[in-house]
C-alpha cells in the first residue's frame, strides 16, 4: 500500500455519504461527532494502482467507500458464467473493453464517492468479484466489527448506517436500470 499522490479531490466519508447518497447532513454530522470521540468504524487504507483490494471468494467483513482515486472491478471466468451477476455500488459501465489481469476484465470503473462491497457485505457472503485499484486511491472500510460496535453503543447511529445501505441498494438498482 502506498500514500495516495498526484489526486487532489479526495473528500471524507461524511461528505461522500451525503453529496452522492443524499444522507441527511444532520445524519452526516451525527456520524463525524461519533469520530470525534476517537470510535472510528470505518478505517482508511490506500492503494497503489493496480493493487488488490480484495479478491472474489474472500470473506466479506465490511464495505468501502472511495474517498479518492479509482477502483476497477473484475469478474473472473467463476463469475462470469453465463448468469447476470450483481456487482455492489454504482459505477460507470465499461463493458469489458480490456483485459486487466489474466484471470479477470474489467467490468466497470468506480471513482470518488462509490460504494462498493456492500451487497456481499448485507447478504454476509463471501465475495462474488475483485476489486483493485485503478489508480492510487484511498477507500474507506467499514467493517463489520466497527458497525457492530457502533450498534452497542449508539443506536440511532446505527438507523443511519442501515439507511446509508439502503440508499446504496436504490443506487445500485437504478445503475441496472441504465445498463
């Protein structure tokens, strides 16, 4: 992993939350109050172009939020089978326009402000879909440790994280609309 360069619009979770899931700031503004305390429940990682974020298989424990950068998604030859497969958060679609590993192509491009992972994450099974970085990025996860801590804690917290996945439910539904 390395330190995100070159890309000046990164933007936080609150802001990504509310500028492209339309979550009430009130809602927005709860949440970085929640961090101020020091209870994070997401963590941010950055990535190098090109690096895994996860891989198809793996065991789905959160859900990410792109705060800067891009991320490409890859279905490999298991996923693409025949059916029409699910792919978590809105994108943009690129049709399969190049290969970007030998075992997967690149089914969409996400940028700034997508959420991705999140229907493994609801569903609680293991990955259907790799995801690597399509340039320097940095994402935010929110695991499910985190989540469930902040459910513990604070309730009405957690109402405004399962209306975030709700909202991104919509948003999904709605990019399939248009594909």
């Amino acid at each position: 992993m390395s330190i995100v360069d070159g890309d000046k619009s990164r933007i936080s979770l609150s802001t990504a939350f509310t500028t492209f899931l339309g979550l009430e700031k009130e809602d927005a503004a709860a949440l970085v109050e929640y961090e101020k305390g020091h209870k994070a429940f997401h963590i941010e990682t950055s990535y190098s172009k090109g690096e895994t974020i996860f891989s198809s298989r793996d065991q789905s424990d959160g859900f990410f939020v792109i705060l800067q950068g891009s991320i490409v998604v890859l279905l490999d030859d298991a996923s693409r089978g025949g059916t029409a497969t699910i792919l978590s958060g809105g994108g943009i679609r690129v049709r399969n326009r190049r290969r970007i590993t030998e075992s997967g192509k690149a089914s969409r491009v996400q940028t700034v402000g997508s959420v991705f992972g999140f229907v493994d994450y609801v569903l609680n099974r293991s990955r259907t879909f790799t995801v690597v970085a399509g340039k320097n990025c940095l994402v935010a996860k929110c695991k499910r440790s985190g989540l469930d801590e902040l459910k513990r804690e604070n309730p009405n917290l957690d109402r405004i994280v399962d209306k975030v996945l709700l909202l991104c439910s919509v948003v999904e539904l709605a990019s399939l609309e248009h594909r």
